[in-house]
C-alpha cells in the first residue's frame, strides 16, 4: 500500500518575506490574506471572494512558494497535491483522491488547498485524445469540478492552483466559480534576481568577495529556483573544499553547473531585459 500523496502543512512557516520580487503577484494574493485572517469583513458587505486562483508563469518562478506564503501569513493550514498524483493507472483513484483532498480541508477550514501541475489532469479534453488513461484522467477532472462547485464561497476553503501550461487547460476549470482569477508570474527581472539571491544568502556564510549585484548580473533569464540553486551548490562546493566561508569562486563555480544542468534539460537562457 502507498502512503496518502496529499501533503498536510498544518502551520507553514513560509510568508511574503520569503518571497522575494513579484511585487504585483503579492498585491493580489495580499487580498486572500485578509480575507482568511477577518471573513467576517467580507461576509458583512456581501463580497464574494474568488474559490479559485490560479497561478501561471515558467517553471520555478515561485508558485508554490507563494501559494504556501498565503498559508503562512494566514495561520490556515496547507494542503497540497500534485495534478500527475491523481492520474493513476487504477480506475477511481484519482478522483477519490481529489474527494479526500477536499473533504480534509473542508474539516479545516479555513485552509488552503494547492494543485501543483493542474495541467496533468486539466488538460483540455479533446487536446488529450491520444493519452492512455483518458477515461481516468476525465473522471478526475470531473471530479475537481464537483468538488469547486460543491462549496460555497466564502466558505473559508480558498483552492489554489499552478500550472506552466495555461494554453492547454481544459476551459471548463477557467469558469466563472471556479478558476477565475488568474496571476501571472514572470522570470525575474535584475533587480528582482538581486532580491531573491539577498533571500536565499541570509542562510550562507559568506566573505566579502561575494557581490549580490554581480550575480544578478551574471543570471539573465534564470529563474528564483536556478537562483537557490546555485547558492546551494555554492555552499556544497565551499563545503566539499572545507572552506570557513563560500567565495565568490564558489557561486562562480555554482553557476556554471547550474547553466550546464539547464542546457542539459535544453532549456533556452534568454536575457529577458
Ligand atoms: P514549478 O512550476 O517548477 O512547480 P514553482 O513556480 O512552483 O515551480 P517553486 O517550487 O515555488 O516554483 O520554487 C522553487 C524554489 O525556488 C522555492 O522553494 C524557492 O527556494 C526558490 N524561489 C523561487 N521563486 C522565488 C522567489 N520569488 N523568491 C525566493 N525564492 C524563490
């Protein structure tokens, strides 16, 4: 027997100060915040908050960071799952995974819950013809359906979900009531990069040859996960060589694998400014 795929955060640590760049993103999501924090303010005027936000961009530009930093500046607890878990060889799994995910965070509420990769079982249906698993992937994704029109709004359950593949999402998950707000997450500026490095070196022990405007420099079109990257690799390679501090030789160094792991996996570094 497999353990349960969905991940339980009861009290996430994460918030916005670990959330470096997206300024606009930050506003918007600031909204689900305060809504979780005093519903009553909302409920009061008759507001109606959005049960659905999805969170779109290029792989590693923070979405689930953000989705958790909502969780965390909330106190509500986080429940995730991965849209490639529900799609399962086995007939009903998926779906009574999707049922269990919602009905555990429905007892929580007020809490999020977080679909990483919506597309596996999102995509749009006559896109998806030649899959394999299609039935399964259907009754899955009718099953998600059911389940964002199941609760009301405001009910305290805000569904949170991530994909890099906006354009093949089936337009049925898009509707109004169910993923209706959309926030868009871009690569990182030079500056942004600048903050996300700042982020990631508060937990390294560095000289002074390190110069944070130097890397963000060096990383157009890296993404804040390459970033924290290569601060990881930084202080593994100043670890592997027993070094007191991590070098600017070291994030050198770090870099140039992180570059040659990205052209390995054929993606395509374009300076975006
Ligand atoms: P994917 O689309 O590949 O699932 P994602 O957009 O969900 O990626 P995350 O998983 O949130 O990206 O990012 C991975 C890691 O990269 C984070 O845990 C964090 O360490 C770092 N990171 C990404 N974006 C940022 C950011 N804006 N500020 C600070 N750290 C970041």
């Amino acid at each position: 027997t497999k353990a349960k795929p969905t991940r339980i955060d009861e009290k996430t640590k994460v918030t916005f100060k670990d959330v470096a760049g997206l300024k606009e993103a930050k506003v918007e999501i600031m909204e689900l915040v305060d809504f979780l924090k005093r519903p009553e303010e909302y409920t009061r005027l008759g507001a109606r908050i959005p049960k659905g936000v999805l969170l779109t961009g290029p792989p590693g530009t923070g979405k689930t960071l953000l989705a958790k930093a909502v969780a965390g500046e909330s106190g509500v607890p986080f429940y995730s799952m991965s849209g490639s878990e529900f799609v399962e060889m086995f007939v009903g799994v998926g779906a009574s995974r999707v049922r269990d995910l919602f009905k555990q965070a429905k007892e929580k509420a007020p809490s999020i819950v977080f679909i990483d990769e919506i597309d596996a079982v999102g995509r749009s249906r006559d896109k998806a013809k030649s899959f394999q698993s299609n039935d399964e992937r259907e009754n899955t994704l009718n099953q998600l359906l059911s389940e964002l029109d199941g609760f009301e709004a405001n009910s305290g359950v805000i569904v949170l979900a991530a994909t890099n593949r906006l354009d093949v999402l089936d337009k049925a998950l898009l509707r109004a009531g169910r993923f209706d707000r959309h926030i868009y997450m871009e690569l990182p500026t030079r500056i942004e990069r600048e903050e996300i490095f700042n982020v990631h070196l508060k937990r390294i022990k560095t000289d002074d040859s390190v110069k944070v405007d130097l890397l963000a420099s060096l990383t157009p079109g890296f993404s804040g996960a390459d970033i924290a990257n290569i601060c990881n690799e930084a202080a593994l390679l100043a670890a592997r060589n027993k070094k007191e501090v991590v070098t600017n030789e070291d994030f050198t160094q770090a870099r140039d694998r992180v570059v040659g792991g990205l052209e390995r996996s054929s993606k395509i570094i374009s300076p975006n400014e």
